[in-house]
C-alpha cells in the first residue's frame, strides 16, 4: 500500500456513532473477532467495556502500529486485547470461538471480489459460536448515484482530487486530499491520499492507494446466504433507523441460518 499508519489512522478515524452501536450490538456477550482492525480504535473501545477482542489486520505496518497504540492503553484495558497477523477471507485455526465477528468502517470494500466476500463471510460463520453474529457497516452506494456518475463523464480512470482533512501531525499541521477514480463497471474505487506539509511538500514518501469494491445494499443477502447467513437486523445509520432509499450507511447484523 505504502503509507504512513500513523496518518492514515488520524484521517481514517469512524463515522460518527459506530463505537456507540458496536459496544450496544455486543452487549452481553464476551469474545469478539474484529477483521481488518487496523490501528485498533474499535478494539480499545470494545476493551473499554470489558469485552474480550481479537483483532486481525493483514497490513504489518498497520498492525505494528496498532500494537505500538494498544501499549498505551491502561494494562487493565490492554490485556482483554489480543492483535494477530491474519487475512480476513481466512479461516481462523481455533475454530467456532467467538460470539460476535464484526466488519467495521467499510472493511468489507477491502474484498475485491463476490469470491473473496463470500470467503470471509465463510470464515466469519465458521469462527461463530452458536448463536453468534456477523455484524458490519459500510456506506451505501445507490445504483442511481453510479448511473448519475457514469452520465456525467465519469469515465473508468478519470480521476478527481478535493480537500478531506487537517491534521495535527508531529507538531505541524498536514492537509490530506484525496485523488478518486472509479471502474464504474466492476464497481471498483481507487483512492489515493496525498498528505502535503506547511510548505505544500509531500509529508509522506509515496500516497497512500487504496482499492475499493463497493457493493449495492441488494447484492449482500445473496452474498451472505452463499456463506450460511440471514440478514436479521438492516439499518441505514447507526441509531437503528430502518434502511431506506435516502440512506448514507448500510448497518447489518446477520445470523446464521438454520441447520447450517
């Protein structure tokens, strides 16, 4: 990928009441699974509330990072902790161990691929207790805004640049921009970040590129019954209003189908 974890951790950093409706969705149970954990942020939230979590991250900055955070975190907090090289699609080597497995902040967009999907539902069911959830958010992309986008010229590769953030970073201040470019057809998003200094300069060695498959709200239920899942619960934000046509976020909480 090529980044800086620290700045993409400070520029990627949750939509506004996600912590609150993971901590209420886990409520009452013990043992979490978080893949693609990134820096960690989730998990420290989750450790807060005395829950037991297992975070996964593929990146090995990323996972240096996050582990570099968690030993700041007070030791009653950091060890309900525990941060694992791993891939999502993967199946975990200790088997139906964990009452929830979540997906936050668009993790999902990382599986470029209805197989790779369908992989990591798999290995999210198989990683379940009984009775466990599959829980995940990620911005709800409506086919009418892609066919908008595809009317006005957005050509595969055609690329678009606009300000998303200032940062507080090592004792100055750095803009982050980012540079998108859509693959309208295979639903595909490539976005670049690029982190200029004070003086304009580029406060990183490379940007940082991350490919992004987004999927329609119409495409996971199939996608999930492939992995044995049902969708139990849909919202369209995080306070539990139902998804609708105008939604920014699509909010899901599956389970496994029966006699799976």
């Amino acid at each position: 990928m090529g980044y800086d974890p620290e700045l993409y951790a400070l520029t990627h950093t949750g939509t506004p009441g996600d912590v609150s409706f993971y901590l209420r969705v886990c409520r009452g149970v013990s043992r979490l699974l978080e893949l693609g954990c990134g820096a960690g942020r989730m998990l420290a939230a989750l450790a807060r509330a005395g829950h037991d979590v297992t975070g996964i991250e593929s990146d090995p900055e990323m996972l240096e990072f996050a582990r570099q955070q968690r030993e700041q975190l007070p030791e009653a907090i950091r060890r309900h902790i525990t941060l694992t090289a791993g891939d999502m699609r993967e199946e975990r080597p200790q088997g139906a161990f964990y009452d929830r497995v979540l997906i936050p902040y668009n993790g999902l967009y990382c599986l470029l691929s209805d197989a790779e999907v369908v992989s990591c539902f798999t290995a999210a069911r198989r990683a379940l207790r009984a009775g466990g959830a599959l829980v995940f958010d990620a911005y709800a992309v409506h086919r009418e805004d892609l066919a908008c986008a595809e009317g006005a010229g957005a050509d595969p590769g055609e690329e678009h640049r606009e300000a998303v953030a200032t940062l507080h970073y090592r004792g100055g201040r750095v803009r982050v921009f980012e540079q998108s470019s859509w693959d309208l057809p295979r639903q595909l998003l490539l976005a670049t970040y690029l982190y200029l200094d004070e003086q304009g300069e580029s406060a990183t060695e490379q940007p940082c590129t991350i490919p992004q498959r987004y999927l329609f709200v119409d495409q996971v239920p199939s996608l999930l019954e492939r992995a044995g899942f049902f969708i139990e619960e849909l919202y369209g934000d995080f306070r539990g209003t139902p998804y609708g046509e105008e939604s920014q976020h699509m909010v899901i909480v599956a389970r496994v189908t029966k006699g799976d």
